[in-house]
C-alpha cells in the first residue's frame, strides 16, 4: 500500500529526538478560564520521553494547568514551505514545585540541548518563585516538508 503525504512527511522517532535536542524553543497551548487557548513562547528540553520547562509558579499559564492540566507544544523551524519540520505535542502537563525541582531542571536544560547555553542569572535568582512543569506526551504529530523534494 503507498504512503500517503503525512505519512511520508512524519519524522521518524530518531528524528524526533534529534529534533527536539536542536531546538530550544516551543510554543506552550493551555486553556484559560474562558476555554480559549493561551499560547506562549518558553524554552524547553526534552528527556525520556517528556518536556520540561520552568515558570514563575504565579504566571497564567501555570495558573491554567492547575485548572486544566491537557496541554500543546509546538516545536517547529523552517522559513518557507519547502522547509517546514515540526511537532505538535499533546498531553498532561504535570506541576513540579520546589527549589531542588527547579535547580536540577535547569542542570539537565545545559545537559539536554545540543548547543547549552547556561541558565542566565536572573533565571537562577528567581528559583525559589519558579516550578518546572513536566509534559508527558500523549499524542505526537510531526512533519517535515524537505522530505517531499519540493513536491508540494
């Protein structure tokens, strides 16, 4: 049976990983009072087989996780169409609070990521305010369109 387009596009699960080791930014869905989506840029690394990041534990979006834990994360890179590679991740995301929490999340940020940089020293000083918010994926839809040869 041939493939179809998505499934020709879909980036294997070794390219996934790679992936999300190269990049350091996601865009981050939750879901506000109203039930409209909240979405916000935050840096993140990956790690056996889920996402992290940390936040003020005051900030709206953690503000709408403890109200409604199911997620998205968007990863993505490409500037024309040809280019496009991405992910979009769905899931729960789980609230991790403590400063031993967040000091070790910002060790394993300069571990994870394929070019570290350290945790700046604002981040650092604001530890104690902070949670890291752990995402455990339950659904992954990728695509990367440089697979098509320029067939679009």
């Amino acid at each position: 049976m041939p493939m179809n387009r998505r499934q020709q596009i879909q980036l294997s699960p070794d390219e996934q990983a790679a992936f999300f080791r190269e990049r350091k930014k996601a865009a981050l869905a939750t879901i506000d009072k109203d039930g409209f989506p909240h979405v916000v840029a935050m840096n993140y690394f990956a790690r056996d087989g889920a996402f992290y990041m940390t936040s003020y534990g005051k900030a709206q979006k953690v503000v709408n996780i403890r109200r409604n834990p199911k997620v998205a994360l968007m990863v993505e890179s490409g500037d024309t169409y040809a280019e496009l590679r991405g992910a979009m991740i769905r899931g729960h995301c789980e609230i991790l609070e403590g400063l031993d929490a967040v000091k070790a999340a910002f060790e394993s940020r300069a571990e994870a990521q394929s070019n570290p940089s350290p945790a700046q020293p604002g981040a650092v000083a604001s530890a104690p305010k902070r949670v890291v918010l752990k995402i455990v994926p339950e659904k992954v839809i990728s695509w990367d369109h440089r697979k098509l040869g320029g067939k679009y």
